[in-house]
C-alpha cells in the first residue's frame, strides 16, 4: 500500500508563478485529487494548434470526385516532428447535382503536398500569445499531389448518399448531414504522425461535385522528447 497525501484547495486556490518547483498535490477537502485535462494541460504550453482551409464567409472549393492527388487538405509534417491530429470538421456548403459526399482522411510517409497552386493555410496557435509556431506545411484545394507511400491507412471515413443545398431544396428532397465531425478522444483513434527521416502526411478528402464548404483541423505538435 502507498500513502499519498496532498493539500486540500478548493476555496483557495495557491499558484506558483515559475516551472520548475516541487509543490503538493492539490485535493478536494473528501481526499479527491484535482487533475487537469491532458489536452488542456498541453493548450496551456501552447502546443495546440488550429488550421482552417475557408474562413468566414469564404469556403474552398472541394474536389469533385475522389482522387488521391487532390486532397482537399494536405498536410505536411517534417521529419523529426511529432503532430497528433485530434480533431476533425467539415462543413458543406453547397452540392452538386450528384448529391455524393465523400470524407476520408488518410496518414503515411512519403510522397509530395500539393503545388503551390493549392492555397496556403497558416496554422495558428490557441494561444493567443503564440509562444511556439508550427513546423508544418499546409495547403488546401489544390492539385497535383502525390500520396503517401510508406504505411498508408485510413483512420476516418463517412458521407452521405444524398444530400441538398438548403437554398435549393424543394419539400420531397431527402436532406442529410452536412456537419461531419471526427475525434480521436471519442474514437479512440490516435494517428501518430512521427518519422525521423521522412516527412509525414495528413491528406483530408471531401468529395463533393461542384461543392463548397470548410474544413478545420485541431492538432498538437511536440518536440520528440515527448515520446522518446
């Protein structure tokens, strides 16, 4: 049996003002443990970032039909960098007379971001402050690509087999999502995007013919000490 004991703070909170201090651990006044959130606790260093293919009022133009030479977000990570993506958005604005909507989002080595005729995406810190910036390179819309090669998978799929744009739907038309959403907390799937010798990439489909919409990608990034 081990005895651990820490200081009760739960009307009155002490906290230090540098790292680096050994401190008790903090307990509700029933003996509970007060813990942070990982995620929170890593948002804090500001290691958490945010990339947004469309903002405002003005969406990317998504690829017609699926083709892994034109992911729609294209995500590149350099060698000896580890990025966790944690979340996923699309948003779907408008569609084609095909009514097909087809996400997937797929990591590996290797292969070549799409030229610089895709859009550039900056990647901006959660903090305010921005106390570090983002070693990746991101683009969207664009063209070209040459997908990963080495240990390829797909960690996220969905879509839908028929859907409208709302300003042109007429009362009979079938109507499905147009929000899809992945996590990795709610599907216990965390793509470990690390090579210390390749670059690593993150390629975000949504097909849609004629279609528009937005996409944002939550991710943290990490010196490799984090791991080893």
């Amino acid at each position: 049996m081990v005895d651990v004991r820490g200081v009760t703070g739960v009307s009155t909170v002490t906290r230090l003002d540098s790292d680096d201090a050994w401190r008790a651990l903090r307990l509700q006044r029933d003996g509970a443990l007060f813990t942070s959130e990982w995620l929170t606790g890593l948002a804090l260093e500001g290691r958490v970032y945010v990339a947004n293919a469309g903002t405002g009022t003005a969406p990317i133009s998504f690829a017609a039909l699926y083709t892994n030479t034109a992911p729609d977000l294209d995500v590149s990570v350099p060698a000896g960098t580890l990025v966790i993506p944690i979340a996923l958005h699309v948003q779907i604005e408008t569609f084609g007379s095909t009514l097909l909507a087809e996400i997937v989002a797929a990591i590996g080595t290797g292969g070549v971001i799409a030229p610089t005729s895709a859009t550039a995406v900056t990647p901006r810190n959660l903090r305010a402050d921005a106390p570090y910036t983002s070693g990746c390179t991101i683009v969207s819309d664009g063209t070209g690509a040459t997908y990963p090669t080495g240990n390829v998978y797909e960690f996220w799929r969905d879509g839908q087999d028929k859907v409208v744009t709302i300003a042109t739907a007429v009362d009979t038309s079938p109507r499905g999502g147009c929000s899809f959403r992945w996590s990795a907390f709610q599907s216990g799937i965390w793509p470990i995007m690390y090579s210390a010798s390749a670059i690593t990439r993150l390629n975000v489909f949504a097909s849609v013919q004629t279609g528009t919409g937005f996409i944002t990608l939550t991710y943290i990034e990490l010196p490799l000490a984090a791991i080893g």
